[in-house]
C-alpha cells in the first residue's frame, strides 16, 4: 500500500527586505544614499524608470539633502533605511539632530515663494509620497522622516523578488 500525500500550496517564504546604510552627512553620502536607493530597488525586481523607483530616487535625495544641510552634526553620519513593506516602499532617512527647527510634518508643509531658494524638498516628498511622517529617531537623539511610496501590481514584484 503506497502512502498518498496531500499536495501543500505554494506559499512564498515570509522574509523581511530591508536594506540599511549609514552615510557621511555630507553632499558626498547624499548622493551615494540615492545610487544606493536605486541599485537596491532593482536588486528587489523594481527596475531603473519606473515610477516608483523614480519617486524613491527623489524622496531619498531631498532626505538626504535635508538630513546633510539641516540635521548635521559634526562627527555623526545619517541613516538610510528601505524596506519592502505590503504595498509600497518605505523609506527612512535619520539624523541625530534633535534640536529645533524640526521638518514639518504632512499638514504644515507650505509651498515657497517663487524666488525663495530653499524650501521645495518637503514639498517634493509631500507630492510623490502617499504617507509620510516625522518621528523620534531610535535610538535618540535625533529624527526621522519616513515616507512611504505604494506599489502598483504589488503581487507581480513579490513574486520576482529574491528571497
């Protein structure tokens, strides 16, 4: 008498993608957060011109740039974090910058006046991100500024991602 066995669904392993890096806080480490960006959401099967790898490049660089111009302290690097989370992905850049001015949050980002020269990073991340926020870095000092870019055919890129 021979065993039959009850075929199991396939099931994708579940794993936790994330990618973190931390960077000279100088235009230097900005730039390479981007590139870094980039290559890691290939690496995920989110290829180079799409949508949301375009995003991600523009809401790493403008975070990246802020955490450089605006969370600098002498001797500390910043963090880049991505992360696959369902639907869409995260990004997070930390400075250990603790003391005010703090970035905006969502609801307080005000456009600039045409001839100021600052002020349209937020704005920027504010446009391409569907969720963002500004939290307590952890471990402190310091802060985060997470946003979140959705995935469309999220399914298709789980599929294709290595494990």
């Amino acid at each position: 008498m021979t065993a039959r066995s009850t075929p199991r669904p396939t099931r994708l392993p579940v794993t936790v993608r994330a990618f973190t890096q931390r960077l000279s806080a100088t235009p230097r480490g900005a730039r390479l957060a981007r590139r870094l960006a980039l290559s890691q959401l290939d690496a995920w099967g989110i290829p180079h011109g799409t949508d949301v790898s375009e995003a991600v490049a523009v809401i790493v660089a403008e975070l990246a740039a802020n955490a450089v111009t605006h969370g600098r302290v002498p001797g500390r690097d910043f963090e880049l974090r991505l992360s696959l989370v369902a639907g869409s992905v995260r990004v997070e850049v930390s400075d250990t910058r603790a003391e005010p001015p703090l970035p905006p949050g969502p609801n307080a980002v005000r456009e600039p006046l045409p001839l100021e020269e600052g002020g349209r990073g937020l704005v920027l991340v504010h446009a391409l991100a569907a969720r963002w926020e500004v939290v307590d870095r952890v471990p402190p000092p310091g802060k985060t500024v997470r946003a979140e870019v959705d995935v469309p055919g999220w399914l298709g890129i789980v599929k294709r991602c290595p494990v």
